[in-house]
C-alpha cells in the first residue's frame, strides 16, 4: 500500500476489512452504494482498499452507511495483529493517542487537551497493575503446587497433571511477561505526559 497519512490507511484498512466481514464482493459495495445515491465504482473502491485514490468526507460516510458501520470506527481502525505503531494512529494527532482514546475523542467521550490525556494514560496503568498481581500470583501458585509435588514430578514427568503444571507454568510465564510490557509502556506514556505538563507550567 502507498505511503498514505495515518487516517486514510486506517480507512482504506477498515473498508476492505468490513467489506469482506459482511461477505460482499466489491461490485456488491459498489451496488450498494449506487442505491445510497453515491455512485463510487468497483474500480474506485478498489482503488480506495489499495490507497490509490483518497476517499472523500462524503465517500466515508457513504461507505459507512453501506457497510452499517459507524464512521468512527472507520476512522479509528486498527488491525488486531499490527505492531505497536511509531506513528501516530491519526492524522494530525499525538504519536502517542491509542485507539481506545482515538474512539473515544472520536466519539466525543474525551478531549485531547493535557488534563484528558492525563486522566485517560492514568487508567491503563492501574488496570494493567491489577492484572500484574493477578498474573503474579496464579504463576506463584502453580510453581508451588509444582514444588509440594516433589519428587514425584520428576519421576513421572508425563503425569497428566505434571504435565497441566508445567503448562499453566510456562503459559503464566508468558501472560506475565505480555502484562509486563504493557505496563511498561503504559507508564512510560504517563510519564511523557507528566514531563509535558510540568514543562507547560
């Protein structure tokens, strides 16, 4: 895909994703939209999937309408496998506004000014600490139901519930590690937002 700015690959992403998701041929959408009073052809949605031709304010919310889905989530959308991105997620906006706070500002739920961001980089970090401790104390548990085992878990290593220990071991292993980063890089984006609000005072 063209090196688009970061809100018409988000649609053009979005598009192609929600079009095949309601199972419909591009010639289908094109139908569609052509009874909507919109006259995009398969040719112009191909090349909208493809970033080659920019959408227009009214072909978003014609697409949208033809898809049944809201405009912002159109706007907002985000593949669930795409990297944490270096970019931002919207044109214009913070490198650092995540999709749950671009819904929301969206959605009119929050502002983008200092004292909402803040509020908004606060929850994550709780949750995620919650969720550490959780992690945290099922791996603990697991090991040591492993250790009162002993030396029968050496022996019969292909026990089945050896063999569920060792699994709930090694996947609390991974869930912990996973929560970890997350809350590493929650609060390293509260920290930047804090050194942003004592620089402005």
């Amino acid at each position: 895909m063209p090196d688009l700015p970061p809100t018409s690959r988000a649609f053009a992403d979005a598009v192609h994703h929600y079009r095949q998701l309601r199972d419909l041929s591009l010639d289908e959408l094109a139908y569609v939209l052509s009874q909507l009073g919109h006259g995009l052809t398969t040719e112009d949605l191909r090349r909208i999937e493809h970033g080659e031709r920019a959408a227009t304010v009214d072909d978003l919310v014609a697409i949208a309408a033809a898809l049944g889905a809201r405009p912002e989530i159109l706007l907002s959308y985000n593949p669930n496998d795409m990297p944490v991105p270096d970019t931002p997620l919207a044109t214009g906006l913070p490198a650092d506004v995540e999709q749950p706070e671009l819904r929301a500002w969206l959605e009119g739920k929050t502002t983008l000014d200092h004292h909402a961001r803040m509020r908004w980089a606060i929850d994550p970090v709780s949750r995620l600490q919650i969720r550490n401790k959780h992690f945290e104390d099922q791996l603990r548990a697991a090991r040591e139901d492993l250790h009162e085992l002993g030396e029968l878990a050496g022996r019969e290593a292909d026990a089945p519930q050896v063999i569920d220990l060792h699994n709930r071991i090694r996947e609390g292993e991974h869930d912990l590690t996973q929560a970890e980063l997350g809350l590493a890089l929650a609060e390293r984006r509260l920290e930047r937002l804090r050194v942003g609000a004592s620089r402005v005072e």
